[in-house]
C-alpha cells in the first residue's frame, strides 16, 4: 500500500553539490561558502536553503569524529542552509581525471559500501535539517560485474544491514533517513520493472525496516535514456509501494535523426574523458544499448536505422539543445509533475555536473556563463512546472 506524505508538508528543492568540485571537510567549507551561498542568494535570498550534499568517502572519514560532525553543522546553520539529502553514491574522487566505471566501486555486494553508508549517514544526521532525509546511492553496482542472482541476494543482505542501522539511528537521533537506490544504465538495477521485481524478491520480505528505510532515487536523466515513459514509471512504483525517495531533475542528450551524420557527428561532439555516457536506440520496440559514446564512431545499420538515440549527459534541465542535440527536458517536467500529483515524493534535487560542454553561447546568455546564474536558472525551469506552494514552502 501507498503510504503518502504529509499533505501540507512543502517540497524540498536542492541542487546536488557534485557540481563542485570538493573532497575534504575544508573543501566542502569553502563550496559551501563560496559556491552554495551564492546560489542561495539568488534563488532563496533571507530565507533557509535545501542543501543537496555530496559526501565521498574522504569526508566521510573525517566526519567520523563528532567535532568534525560538529563544525559542518555549524557552518551550515551559520549560512543559513539545512541538509535534506545526500549524494552517498560516488565513493571516491568524483572529479577525477577519469571516473568511468570506478564510479560504481565499492558496490553493494561489498561491506565497505556498507560502512562508507553508515558513515554519511551519521553525518547527515547531525546536521540542520527536516525529520526524513535521504542518501541516494548505487542500484547495486555495475551491472557486468553484478548482473547474477547469487550478486543480488549478497547486495539484498547487505542493503539490509545499512536499514537495520538507519533504524537504530532513528531511535537514537530522532532523524529518519532513507537509502536510496539510484538506477543507472549499467548498473544491477537500470529499468523500472527491475526495479520493482528487487523489492518483491528482496526488499518487501525485508519488512518494516525495509519500508522505513529502504527506497528508490529516481533520475529522471537514467530513466529517460532507458526510453522509459515517465508517467507510467512513476504510476508503476507507486503502485507496487516502492517509496520514491527523492527525484534527481536532470536531463539527457538526445537525437531523433540518427541516420544523419552531422546529428551523430553533434552527439560525438560531448565525448569527454571523465565520466561515462552510456547511450541507447530505440529501434523496432527494442532498446539499443552501449557502454560509451565513442563506441558509436561506427554505428550498425540496426542502430542508424532506429528512430531515436538518447546520451546520459546531465546537461542543465533549461537546457532545450541546439538545434541538432536536443535534451530530454519534456521527460524529468512530467516526472516531476506525476510525483507530486501523486503526493509521491516531497525531495526533488537538481543534478547538473556538465556545464563545461554547453555551448559557449547557451552559457553566455546567463551573466557571460556564470555558473550560478546557471543553477539559479535550474531553480527557475523546475519552479515553472510545480504547482503553487502553501506558505512556508522551501
């Protein structure tokens, strides 16, 4: 059964500081003070703003001692800011010269994912902020290295263990926080309907602490490269009660001219070397898929002949294309829109970490680039598509 929200409790909107680079305690300070408060001044000036935290494992190390915990709750509360969520999925340095696959390390079927987990979450409840918070993390882990039943039950068990410790953090601190798988192309959960078998073999018989602290992150870029149609995605969990935690606004790359060259030559154009853009075809009721771009530079008939191709890019959700690239902006506005008609999901965090490969002219048209003019302008594009907020919304 659908256990909603608190009908008049307000939407909590963040953006994820991943778009910063920043690994230390010191260095997540000075994001926050540099970075975060003046998009806070922008988009929420004189009142508390949703911070969308990103903590790696080297911050989780340090955030071990309670001092530590201690000053990062200071330092939020002095700017003004309160944490609602954390981005617990990269482990190690997610502005590396090269993240690939290493993003998805250590995955699930290891205790050190585990214990990375427990570690965030401590933090995260020390600090300012609402009663029910989430982390979102890795949807088991990548998916060649994963993809057995024999790999989901040990990742079953030990998503198990991290709820147990939720639970007794609870009791403890008074703060619930909720664990949050993040699909993604390749990894061990990519689709809904996945999504949705794991509960009722996994997550289901794991009972209340699996309810309480136990759900899903929905990435609206992940879901759209899948081909997947928002508003029945959403409909699908919801009705088979797996709770959606918090909704990840982002957007995909996007071309529905695959067999011209110059419109595959204009995807090829966001090949870089950090992250990887795992990218698809729907052609013939099927689903094309491939680890990386650059695996595209020739392309089988089957893939030129199929009638779409869409990129995991994170590009920024105003974003609309060029003209030959288009995003997929129309799939995370009815995500959003089906959440909350659905009173679904009360956490929406804006996930934009690729501005670096917008076209110079898209970012100069916002204060000659300014990046955050650019994520205030994020808050703008998703406050257009959300219904009129009750008083005392953040």
């Amino acid at each position: 059964m659908h256990h909603p929200r608190p009908q008049r409790e307000p939407l909590h909107l963040g953006y994820c500081t991943n778009v910063h680079p920043g690994e230390s305690l010191a260095q997540i300070e000075r994001v926050l003070m540099h970075d975060v408060a003046r998009v806070r001044d922008r988009v929420a000036p004189g009142r508390p703003f949703g911070l969308g935290l990103r903590l790696g494992n080297a911050a989780s190390l340090e955030l071990a001692e309670p001092s530590a915990r201690d000053r990062l709750a200071k330092h939020v509360a002095d700017l003004d800011l309160y944490a609602f969520t954390v981005n617990g999925f990269p482990y190690g340095d997610f502005a590396a010269e090269s993240v690939k696959s290493a993003v998805y390390r250590p995955d699930w079927t290891s205790a050190e994912r585990v214990t990375y987990t427990a570690r965030v979450a401590e933090a995260l409840a020390a600090l300012p902020g609402p009663a029910e918070r989430t982390i979102s993390t890795v949807a088991g882990g990548f998916r060649p290295e994963t993809d057995s039943p024999e790999a989901r039950g040990r990742i079953a068990v030990n998503l198990g263990a991290a709820a147990t410790h939720l639970a007794r953090l609870a009791a403890r601190t008074g703060v619930s926080i909720r664990l949050c798988l993040e699909p993604e192309p390749w990894t061990t959960l990519e689709t809904t309907a996945e999504v949705i078998d794991f509960w009722r073999r996994h997550i289901h018989p794991l009972g209340q602490v699996g309810r309480d602290h136990l759900g899903l992150c929905y990435d609206c870029c992940h879901q759209a490269v899948q081909f997947e149609h928002p508003t029945d995605a959403i409909g699908a969990l919801v009705a088979a009660d797996v709770p959606i935690g918090k909704i990840q606004v982002s957007s995909a790359l996007h071309i529905d001219r695959p067999a011209d060259p110059k419109a595959r030559a204009a995807l090829a154009g966001f090949a870089e070397p950090r992250y990887l853009h795992q990218t698809t075809a729907r052609a013939a009721g099927a689903v094309l898929r491939t680890l990386d771009i650059p695996d595209l530079a020739h392309p089988t008939a089957e893939w030129i002949a199929a009638d779409a191709w869409r990129c995991h890019f994170h590009v920024p959700i105003w974003w609309g294309g060029d003209g030959t690239v288009g995003t997929t902006r129309a799939d995370w506005q009815a995500a959003v829109k089906a959440a909350v008609a659905a009173d679904a999901c009360a956490q929406l965090e804006i996930e934009t970490y690729t501005w670096h490969v917008i076209p110079a002219a898209e970012r100069a048209a916002l204060e000659n680039g300014d990046l955050h003019a650019c994520v205030a302008a994020e808050f703008d594009a998703l406050r257009a598509v959300l219904p009129a907020q009750p008083e005392g919304a953040r």
